[in-house]
C-alpha cells in the first residue's frame, strides 16, 4: 500500500500565564491511500489538536510545534508543517477537507446552505456560479438529502442535525480531497442518525478511494468505520492495531478502560467500568447483575410500601 | 405526543427512549409541567399534577427536578455554581439562612464527586461531565423524590458517561430516588433502566423490560434503535 500521509515525531505545545503545556507528545502514525485510519482517545487527549495541526489550523500563539513532521504524499511529498501559507490554502479544503462535530456551529447561520457550498467551490475551483451550483445539487443527491433543491435554499437552523452534517460532507468532498479528516462527526446527533451518517461515509469512502482520519472518543463508532486506530492518552499514542486486535485484545490499561466503559445491550452491570479503573487495576472487573437479581429489584419497585419512605 | 399511558414505580429508574423528535423531551417537561398537556392526566402520588393551581404545585416543584442535556446552556455562566446551587433553596426557603445553605451546597458538591474548593469557580472552569454533576448537585439541593434525566449523559465522551452514569446509580442507593432517564441510546437504558418506554412519533412502540423488548424486538423501530447502536 501507498502511504498518503505521515505524521513522524510531531510535539505541539500550549504556553499560557500557568506555564507550558504538552498537547501532542512525540507522535508519529502513517495512513495509507483508501484507509480510514480512527484516533480514538477522551477529550483533551491530543485527538483533535493533531488533526488540525494537519490543515495548519491551530492558532500560533498559543499553540506551537515543537518538533516533527508532518508529510502528506500527493503525488510528490509535501511537509504541509514547512509549507508557505499559500501553499497550505491549495491542500487545505482542495486536497485535504474536514469535517467538525458541530455542524450547528460550522455552518454560518445567515447564508443558505447552497451558498456555503457553491463558496467552497468557486474559492478552489474556476467555475461559474451556475456550474458551482449545478455541482453543489448534485452532491446534495449524492449524500442523500432529501429534496436538494430545498436543501440548498434552506438556512441552517431550518433542516436538521443530520442534514447539516450531509450538507459539511458535501461541502467536504466538492473538491474530491485525497484526505477527509473527521473529527467528532457523528458525536451530537441520534444513535440511528448517526448510523445513516456512518453507512454514508462508508459508502462515499468505498465509490472514490478516499483516506479518511476519523477522529472519535468513541471505539464502537470507531470500530463501525476504520480500518486501524491509534489511542491517543494524555498526548501519546499508548497503542495501535487493526480495530479488531483493539477490540478484542486491549493491551494498554487505558484502552481496556475505553472498552470497558461502553454500555451495552447485552449485559447489565452493578458499576460501569472507567478508564480510572483500569489505570488503578489492568485487571480490572465489573460484575455483571444477574437475571435473579434483576427480578428481584422489579419485584421491590413493584411494591411501593416496601421501597417508598416520601 | 398523543395516547401514551404508563406508570413508573417509587425507587425505580423508568427509560424513556426514541429518536429525536419522538416526544420523549415533550413528555418529561409535561411531568415537571414544564409543558402544558392538551389532554390526559398525570398522577403523582396520588394527585392529578394538571389540576393543581400554580401554588398548590409548587412543593411538587421542588419534588420533580429535571437535569437536562446540555451542560453548557443550564448554568449561568456568570453565576458562581456553588451559588447556583444556593439559589433554589433561597427560593423555597430551605433551610435557616444562607449560611447553612452555602454549608449544604458544599455538602452536595462532595457528594457528587467535586469539592469544598469549587464553590466559588464559574462554568466555564469545569468539564462537560463536571457540569453534568453540578446541575445533579443544584437538583439534589431541593431533596427532591423524583429526577427526570433528559438526555444527560448524550453529550459526554463514553468514559465519563460511565463515571455520571456510576453517579446516578449511587445517588438512588443512597437517596432511594426514582428517575425517568430519557435517552436515544438502547445500551445506556438496559444498563440504567428497570422498564422503558420505547416512542416513536408520539405514540407508543414497546413498554416493559429491557431484557424482554431486547430479546424479541417484535417492532421494526424497536429493532432499527438496536442496530444502530455502535459496536455491538
């Protein structure tokens, strides 16, 4: 396989009045051409910081690269970390797109949808606005909005969750990016929404050979879409593997926590596991409530007189 | 929300479940009469919550307390959260003065996992799921019977869902407290829930045990929620 992009030692740091802090510490990870390589780890974990490092996002100050590299292979090697910004405004949108868990915010509350997008298009590519919207319409069907027409002269706040993250993929993929990085994007919206979004990915990432970074606090979504994942942990990455080897056989207490700590529809437990748990004790356990003891809760709650003291 | 009927037990936690826009929020608000109901009753201990006047309802006010989803919109941010948590004893008049109620805001902060020292911080200081722990403090404040979870753990990264869900378990062993916990999520319910009510567009689709609808998802809805469910 043909790597795309690789990241080699990459250290970014946060300086503040408190002092200086290590967001990404030493990280080096490799994507190939058409994998989908998941980051999953918890809020302030590194996950986010490094993606923007990517697009060359992060506001410098406070944020500053401290050490590494960050290639991207498209044809001919690129380290986007040393490029001029005109250089990075080519990749960025054009060649590497991204998509945010708050399509609410991501949007502009004042323009139409269509106008966001056909903006997108015109600012990367030599079109007219007939051609950019003729363009947009037809990545309105492709990620399955309803009514494209409407879509694209509706306002944000007047179509749905789900609809508005269609809209930033459409936006994402108008330029045919090599790269989509997605950040947190299924994170605020309904679990059966967020499948629809999922199954679309999916599907847009098998028609056109796109590598995806997606980035998720969450390793059932991670393990619904990517090939590989990486788990970041305090700024490190403390493992990798293919999503079924970190599934299956977690190996850092930190991931075994991340697994452990998702509910699931087979089994209640008397405690959630969390990931203090495991950091405390690899080994660690929950017990799971058996069906008796389940019965017997019922039974309780059934007779007030018994339970209710109000 | 049309034609939906079910009871909840004292000490139970009862699910609410279905996608957005099914009328699960709806129904939970017209619980704490938040919201007006068109027609039907609510019966709370014995009594038809819709018909008491403003002032009759108000000890049941303070009885059914509701956390909501977004930990970011339910405090102000100008406010100091231990003073959040003051201000709805002040307004029921619990306790003899501020003094013991600033004591007991502080007590409430421990006994959901913060501590004495972030009474005087504001929002922003604290995490999602901090925040979701405060707004439990500010509604335990008022010794409440009946907490109506609405979405409370959706916007949290999974690892600290488990930590509040673990909250919430504690908090009913410790309070004998009843909830409804409203959430999209099939997994978050079996692990919460005694028995649940599954909506779709307003109407009924499943009511019972978790392990029965579970097992035998006989509703094409039903089945669609568990599917979508990550990782399973």
């Amino acid at each position: 396989m043909k790597k795309l992009l690789e990241i080699n030692n990459l250290s970014i740091e946060f300086n503040s009045d408190r002092g200086t802090t290590r967001a990404v510490d030493t990280i080096s990870l490799s994507l190939d051409k058409g994998e989908t390589l998941g980051i999953v780890g918890e809020s302030g974990s590194g996950k986010s910081v490094t993606a923007l490092s990517i697009m060359r996002l992060l506001p410098s100050p406070p944020a500053k690269i401290v050490s590494g590299e960050i290639l991207f292979h498209q044809p001919e090697t690129l380290n986007l970390l040393s490029l001029p910004e005109k250089g990075i405004e080519r990749i960025r949108g054009a060649e590497i797109a991204m998509i945010f868990q708050e399509p609410m915010t991501s949007l502009n509350p004042v323009f139409r949808c269509g106008h966001q997008v056909t903006e997108a298009i015109q600012l990367h590519q030599k079109t007219s606005f007939a051609e950019a919207k003729a363009l947009t319409l037809k990545l309105f069907e492709r990620v399955k909005l309803p009514d494209p027409t409407r879509i694209f002269n509706a306002y944000p706040h007047q179509i749905s969750g789900g609809q508005k993250q269609r809209v930033m993929i459409a936006m994402a993929m108008s330029c045919n990016p090599s790269l989509l990085i997605a950040d947190e994007p299924t994170t605020a919206l309904d679990v059966t929404v967020q499948k629809t979004i999922l199954d679309l990915m999916r599907e847009l990432k098998e028609e056109s050979g796109l590598s995806m970074l997606f980035i998720s606090h969450d390793l059932g979504v991670i393990s619904e879409i990517c090939d590989r994942v990486v788990v970041m942990f305090q700024g490190k990455i403390v493992e990798e593997g293919s999503v079924e080897k970190i599934l299956r056989q977690p190996e850092h207490p930190y991931t075994r926590g991340l697994v452990a700590c998702r509910p699931s529809l087979k089994r209640k437990l008397w405690r959630m596991p969390t990931v203090p748990d495991f950091l405390e004790n690899a080994q660690f356990e929950s017990r799971v409530v058996t069906p008796a003891e389940t019965q017997n809760r019922q039974k309780k709650a059934a007779n007030p007189g018994a339970h209710f003291t109000g | 929300m049309n034609d939906v009927s079910f009871d909840i037990f004292p000490g139970e936690t009862f699910g609410l479940a279905g996608e957005s826009g099914c009328g699960k929020t709806t129904l939970g608000r017209t619980i704490a009469r938040l919201t007006e109901a068109h027609a039907g009753e609510i019966w709370y201990k014995g009594v038809d919550l819709q018909k008491l006047s403003e002032e009759a309802f108000l000890p049941y006010r303070r009885e059914i307390q509701v956390v909501f989803q977004d930990p970011y919109s339910s405090l102000n941010p100008r406010m100091g959260i231990g003073e959040a948590i003051v201000e709805p004893m002040q307004v029921h008049k619990f306790h003899e003065n501020d003094r013991a109620r600033r004591e007991k805001a502080i007590e409430l902060l421990e006994t959901v996992g913060l501590q004495a020292d972030h009474f005087q911080r504001y929002p922003h200081e604290f995490s999602g799921g901090q925040r979701q722990r405060i707004c439990v403090a500010r509604a335990l404040a008022l010794q409440p019977r009946f907490l109506i979870c609405d979405e409370m753990v959706s916007a949290l990264d999974v690892s600290v869902q488990a930590t509040v869900l673990n909250l919430l378990m504690d908090l009913q062993e410790k309070f004998g407290l009843t909830y409804l916990f409203i959430s999209h999520d099939l997994s978050v319910i079996k692990q919460m829930c005694d028995r649940l009510l599954i909506m779709n567009q307003g109407q009924t689709e499943a009511l019972g045990y978790p392990e029965d609808i579970y097992k035998n998802p006989e509703r094409e809805y039903v089945k669609r929620l568990m599917e979508a469910i990550p990782g399973e």
